[in-house]
C-alpha cells in the first residue's frame, strides 16, 4: 500500500534517530520544606476570645467601684451570722495573695491559680490584697473591679467583704470559701 503512513514504531525509531544520545540526568533533591504548622485549637481559641469579652461586658456593664468603695458579696447559703463575722474580720486567714503591681491580666491568672490552690487545700477563708487603685490610669481601680467580678462569678466563694482598717481596709477583701 503506497502512500499509508508509516506505523507507530517507525515514528518512535524516527525520532529517536533524529534526537541521538540521550543520557539520564541526574535526579535533583527537592528544596526543604518549612515544616507545617502546628495545629491550632481554634475552637478554644475563639471560646476563650469570647469568654474574655463577655468578662469585660460584664466589667463595662457593672458601675465600677470607686477606691474608697467596700466591697461586699454574700451567697444566700452563707448565714448572716457568719457573713457578719467575716465583715468585722474575726476569721482566722489562711493565705493571701498580693496583687499590687500586677497588671489586669496577670491579677485575672494569680487569682484564678491562687483561689483554686486555696480550695484544694480547703483554706475557709484567705485575703487578697488589690489596692485602691489611686494611682491608677483609668477612672476607676483596675484590680480592684477585678477583683470583684472575678469572686461573684466563682461558685467556691460563699462571700467576701472588704478587710477591716487593720487588715487593709478597701485595698483588700477577705474571701471566705466553699468546703470541698
């Protein structure tokens, strides 16, 4: 059959025949990789994004307490009895943390770690000592709001009041705590 083309194999050896030679090149090693990055639990991240502006909110929502102001709470199952013993300081304090000079967020850190510690050692009653914050920037004492919001929401303090003069006055609270 003149004029069919010719088959496959005779265009493969056709160009093989044109190209000549071929050597293998050598195989390149891949450039390095960065490392992928570590998985992030953004879920947590996010809830304790919105958990910190919800304590805020709360914080903005609250009229905030002014460095002569006392600071006073009671949960209904403390007897008044009792809540009138820690009021004039007549509780034997366990511990105290002292909160001058920490900033908001490492006073929010030192307190949590402090009342959970005191709870598992199953102190009844400690002192936390936030000053008056009368030097501080913003209208209203810092630590001391913080303090504040941070004891009503924790359910392992039955009630807190201010500190008798001798004991701090309203630069400091006294806690009284729940029994494991």
């Amino acid at each position: 059959m003149a004029g069919s083309t010719p088959p496959d194999d005779d265009d493969a050896a056709l160009f093989r025949d044109a190209i000549g030679a071929v050597r293998r090149l050598q195989e390149t090693p891949l450039p390095p990789r960065k490392a992928p990055p570590k998985p992030a639990a953004r879920m947590a991240e996010r809830d304790e994004d919105d958990a910190l502006s919800e304590f805020q909110r709360g914080l903005a929502a609250l009229d905030p307490h002014a460095a002569d102001d006392v600071l006073s709470y009671r949960r209904e199952a403390l007897s008044t009895r009792a809540f009138h013993r820690l009021k004039r300081g007549q509780f034997s304090v366990q511990d105290e943390l002292d909160l001058h000079g920490a900033t908001a967020l490492q006073a929010e850190s030192l307190l949590r770690r402090f009342l959970a510690e005191a709870h598992a050692h199953d102190h009844g009653c400690v002192r936390v000592i936030h000053g008056k914050g009368q030097r501080s920037d913003s209208d209203a004492p810092v630590l001391k709001n913080l303090v504040d919001r941070i004891l009503r929401q924790r359910s392992d303090v039955m009630g807190f009041h201010s500190a008798p003069p001798t004991q701090g006055g309203t630069g400091a609270v006294l806690v009284l705590l729940a029994h494991r």
